[in-house]
C-alpha cells in the first residue's frame, strides 16, 4: 500500500520538512500531510506532476478543488503549491520561513533511511527555526521534544 507518491523514480528533487521531518528525527507525532521544500523550476515541476500522475492531484486550497493546471510548470512558478490526492495531502513548498529556500535547506539537510531509501530531511536546527517562525500552536508543542533531540544529539 502507498501513503504517499514515490519521487524517486520521477528524479523530483525535494526535501522532506513539517511533521513526518519531526518523526524522521525521533520523534512521535502525528500528521494530515506529506510536507517538502522543493526547487520551483519547470524540471522538477514537470517531474512532480508525473509524480502525481495516476492519483488525481487537485488544487486543495480551492473550494472547487480543480485538477492541477497544465501551465504550473511554466513561468511565473508558483511560490508553493498544496495538492489533495487520492493517497492524501502534499504541501509542496518553495522555501520555509526561518529555514530558507530549498538550496540553503537541502545544504544543510540529512540523508535518512526512510522506508529502505535514503531521503534527504531537513536539519534539526532548520526544523527547529521554522517551527518557531511559523508560530502555530501545533508548532511551538513540538519545540522541546525537538531541543530535547538536539541535546541527545549534541551530548551523547
């Protein structure tokens, strides 16, 4: 069974952050969405949405909920984008207040094994950074557990 769609065969660079990068780092928490930073270029666009092919990507933040549009690989890229499918929700994000852009992300990210693969996941100071820059409630409960994590980290 799939939870999410499977970038890797696609080549859709990308960088798991948000919830499932809090489970990633040890601990437990529990999510809606698959949440990544990618790059807003018409490549990986173009392999995102044959990522998504197949299980009915919609745009989620519309009332309507219309299938994805064909230009959302053309100039002007989207800044993000939020898409329901079949398999659930997927925040595809462009950069992380108080973490940066996808590039500086992705250079200072980890790789992990996830499901048998390795996948790159945001570093722990960068998901602790936009947890506090983003503020929410949700968000600010999972900051100890997370500096917890860091100190385990730091001071074996």
């Amino acid at each position: 069974m799939r939870f999410s769609p499977d970038f890797r065969p696609n080549g859709v660079e990308f960088v798991l952050i948000g919830a499932l990068a809090v489970v990633a780092h040890g601990h437990i928490y529990t999510t809606q969405d698959l949440d990544v930073v990618v790059p807003m270029n018409a490549e990986n666009i173009r392999k995102i949405l044959a990522a998504l092919d197949g299980i009915d990507p919609r745009q989620r933040m519309e009332p309507s909920r219309p299938r994805l549009p064909s230009t959302l690989g053309q100039p002007p890229f989207p800044k993000h984008f939020y898409v329901e499918t079949t398999l659930g929700w997927i925040d595809f994000l462009g950069d992380v207040e108080g973490a940066g852009s996808f590039k500086e992300i992705a250079a200072r990210g980890i790789t992990l094994q996830l499901a048998g693969h390795d996948c790159r996941v945001i570093g722990l100071d960068d998901l602790i950074a936009a947890k506090r820059s983003a503020g929410r409630p949700k968000d600010l409960a999972v900051i100890p557990p997370l500096l917890a994590l860091r100190e385990l980290r730091d001071n074996p």
